[in-house]
C-alpha cells in the first residue's frame, strides 16, 4: 500500500476484486473496477491499492467483497454498501450500479454495531440488536 502508516487488520476478496481496512479506519481496494465495485467513482481496474476517499470522514471497522459489490460498516454502526447492483444483491430495492458517487449509507445505529458477510451474491449484515438486512 502507498501510505507506509498505515497498518492493515483485515483483508476481504471478492471474485475479481480486494478490500483492505487499516487500524486507522480507512479502506482501500483494488482489482476489476466494473459496476463501481472498487467504490472511487469509476469502472476502472487498478493493479494497486488505492484509497477509497470518498469515505475519508468515516471510520471504516469491517467490511466485505462480494462477486462484484462491496460493503464497510463504520464505527456507529452505519452500512456503506456500492458495486454491481444485479439480482438486488445491494439491498436498495433495484438493480441500479452504485459507484462512491452514489455509494449509500442504508443502516445507521450508534447504539447497534454490526459486522457484514458477503459471499457471492448475497450480502448479509446483522447488528448486535439482532437487526439482519
């Protein structure tokens, strides 16, 4: 990665694409760029890590890659979810393709934290109030 202060704690890989997360809560991904879901507002591939700063005001804690979509949940307990939008798999109620432009905030607790697992097409996130999306 280019910012040598940074320290990774989790990495998640999609089918064609790959979401690191730092301590320091920023989230960074690289691979196949189509239908958004590398989250920096193009379709474009990239071969190294860069950073998604479209989310430099949020404080990433986990994440997920999924076929072709991708999904962080911050520090208040809120879900960022953008990428290829097929067959529903980003839960916005279409099929639409969301890139950091358009990228959604859909959950948003303070008081109830989660975690997001995503395999293939489906995307799920369950907060510790037991909320499943």
């Amino acid at each position: 990665m280019t910012n040598q202060h940074e320290i990774v704690k989790e990495v998640h890989a999609g089918a064609e694409h790959v979401l690191a997360i730092t301590v320091q809560g920023s989230c960074w991904t690289w691979g196949h760029g189509d239908g958004g879901r590398l989250g920096r507002g193009d379709v474009y591939d990239s071969t190294v890590p860069a950073y998604v700063s479209h989310l430099s005001t949020v404080f990433v804690s986990t994440g997920g890659a999924g076929d072709a979509h991708t999904a962080v949940v911050s520090d208040n307990g809120a879900l960022w979810i953008w990428g290829t939008g097929s067959f529903g798999r980003l839960g916005l109620g279409d099929e639409r393709d969301k890139c950091v432009r358009t990228i959604e905030m859909i959950v948003a607790s303070t008081t109830c934290p989660g975690r997001v697992w995503m395999n293939g097409f489906p995307t799920f996130f369950l907060s510790l109030c037991h909320f499943i999306f």
